[in-house]
C-alpha cells in the first residue's frame, strides 16, 4: 500500500489521465478508432530528444558547461545571472524540465561553498521561471509545445514569430530583477576538471549528431521513424543505461489523454459544450485550466476541441506561470530544493507563487495588449 500512495504520489497527473482514458472507454469500448487516437509522430520525437538528453546527462556536459563558466564568477550578481540563464536559454533545446534536473542541484552546490545559501530561494525560483519561459520560444523547448505545433502545422520561423514577444519580455524581466542584486563579493573554486573519457567524447559527438536530426525532424524535414530509429540503435550501442532515466511516464500520460480525448471528441453534445466554451477564449482557458492539472495535459485536453492552436499555445505556455503544478517541471525544482533545505519549504512556495504571479500578469498583459493591436 505504501509503495502504491507513494506512486501516486510521484505519478499524479499519469494516475488522473489513466483514470480518465479508463472512465472514457465505457462511453465508448475500444475499437479500430483508437489507433488513430495517438499521435506517434510526437511520442516518437519525444522519446528521442529523452534519450539524447538522458546520454547528455550522464556523459556529464552540462556539469562542465556549469564549471567553466562559473570559474571566473567574482559576485553574487554574476553568479546568480549564470545560473539563471543557464536555465533561460538551454531550455530552448533541451527542455525545460531538463534545464532544471541539470542546473537546480549545480546551482544549490554553487550557493553553498559560496557561503549564500540565504539566496538559494530566490534563485532556484529564478531559475524555475526562467526554464519554464525560455521553453517557450521553440517548438522542442517543452512537451506542449512540441505537440501543439505539430498539430497547428506551421512553419518553425512561424511559431518562434509567434512565442518571440514574451519571451524578449520575459528575459528583460529577469534581467532587471538580476541587476537589482548587489556585487557582493565571492568565491569558488572551479578549478577541478572533470574528467571525460574518450568514450565519452566520442558519445558526446553522436548524441549532437542525433539532436540535429531531432531539430530537422520537428522542422518536419527529416521523418520521425527514420529520427527515432536511429536514436534508439545509437543510444543502446553508446549507453544502454541512458534508457533508465526517461520519463516513460509522460510518454503514457500523452497516450491516455490522447484515448480520452479521442472517445469525449465522439460524443457530439459533449464535444460540442467543450468547443462552445473554448473557442475564442483559447488563451485564457489554457492559463486556467493549467493552474489546475498543469500545462501539458492542458494542452492535450484543450486540443480536442478548438481549432485556434496558436492562441493555445500561448495559453498553455503563459499557464506554466502561477501554481506549482502549473508546470510539471517546476514541481522538479521545488522537489530539488525540498531535499536540501526542508525547513524553508514554505517560505519558498510564497516566493514562488508570488513571483509566477507577477510574471504571469505582466505576460497576461502583453497578450491582452497585442491583441487590441490585432
């Protein structure tokens, strides 16, 4: 029993979407209509980019992106701008919930042998709000957004046009709260190498290789057969340990919404209320409804039943902001900062919740702004 709540605990969002796919096969018991259900292209660019970025992780690169650039850091300013857009712009391409898995830990290290642990709240928030707006500009940068943009069927220069506003606003917003810092003095030895192997190297070659013809298949130039094909053959020959730590259970969470809104979309007086309500308030729904079951399933729910995907996008990214369980990946860094520093956990909800908030009304704004302006 205690191995199951703890599950649950970890899986929530994939434990509420099986429920759901389950609740929605007694409507409609499964056929050959399931099949057309589920998007493979995604779950298979998705599983890919795991791999490439579970091969990264364990070859150790961002651990050395990290060491050298924090061996000339010489104040608090300068560190805290490292980390944060370490954060900001790496989530553009290796999402933002890997950003968080490979520089939250680094950053809470950093801060203690700095001897500022006292600024570790206010930068792990930084660092989450970074992650999860820097995501947004490309279509790789999250799990929604790799998902709506292949369901929108635009062009990779449309969807950057697109998310480039709030994001250029989102970085100057980080930039003036980072300057307000003072240059306190620090300083940390970065002067020890990791060591790569050779093997490493030759891994570290193979996986940009792979994460090239990721980016030309979500550009939709290369097939995602041909993509996942390789990546799968290359990652086991490079590292079969890699497969370890892909979250597998995203990749179900996507099925199951994926079946559920496949057998609601088929009744006509549901799909029609849903359509009625979504419809031209895409964007605001989206930021609703992710502050409740988060944005990813959000934006798989939301899909079935208005065709305005770019106004969803917007939703779904800009509801990132807000709860904590607004952004899956946020609750990553929330769990990271928990196991080093369990006494402060509340405090750092109420600087969390505060900032997202004025984050979100500011990106709120600029949306409600752009639009009266057409």
């Amino acid at each position: 029993m205690q191995k199951i709540r703890s599950f649950l605990k970890k899986e929530t969002v994939f434990a509420v979407s099986l429920i759901l796919a389950l609740m929605s096969m007694i409507v409609k018991p499964p056929d050959s209509d399931y099949w057309g259900y589920i998007d493979f292209r995604v779950l298979g660019i998705l599983l890919g980019l795991m791999l490439i970025m579970s091969g990264l992780q364990r070859v150790g690169i961002f651990d050395i992106v990290c060491q050298k650039l924090l061996s000339r850091v010489q104040n608090i300013r300068q560190l805290a701008w490292i980390l944060i857009m370490l954060c900001f712009f790496s989530s553009m391409v290796i999402t933002n919930d890997v950003a968080l898995v490979a520089f939250v830990p680094f950053a809470i290290v950093s801060l203690k042998k700095a001897g500022y642990e006292s600024k570790a709240i206010w930068i792990v928030v930084m660092q989450t709000i970074a992650a999860n707006l820097g995501s947004m500009l490309l279509p790789s940068g999250n799990p929604q957004n790799l998902y709506l943009y292949n369901l929108s069927e635009m062009s990779f220069g449309e969807f950057i046009v697109l998310m480039l506003p709030y994001v250029l606003v989102a970085f100057a917003m980080l930039c003036i709260l980072v300057l307000c810092l003072k240059k306190e003095p620090i300083q940390i030895s970065a002067k020890e190498k990791i060591p790569v192997s050779k093997r490493g190297k030759i891994n570290t070659v193979v996986y940009g290789i792979l994460f090239a013809m990721g980016i030309l298949t979500v550009c939709r130039i290369l097939p995602y057969e041909i993509f996942l094909t390789g990546t799968l053959a290359a990652v086991g020959i490079c590292d079969i340990k890699a497969y370890k730590n892909v979250d597998y259970f995203l990749l179900l969470t996507f099925m199951c919404f994926f079946v559920f809104i496949g057998n609601i979309g088929s009744i006509e007086t549901v799909r029609n209320t849903l359509e009625d309500i979504v419809k031209g308030r895409e964007v605001v729904t989206g930021i609703i409804v992710s502050q409740v079951i988060s944005n990813v399933p959000a934006a798989l729910m939301l899909s079935g039943f208005t065709d305005h995907c770019r106004e969803l996008i917007v939703g779904v990214d800009l509801g990132g902001l807000g709860t904590l369980i607004a952004s899956m990946a946020s609750l990553i860094s929330y769990k990271i900062y928990a196991e080093n520093f369990k006494e402060t956990k509340g405090k750092y909800l109420l600087q969390f919740t505060a900032y997202n908030i004025i984050f979100l009304g500011l990106l709120f704004g600029l949306w409600s702004v752009m639009r009266q302006f057409g």
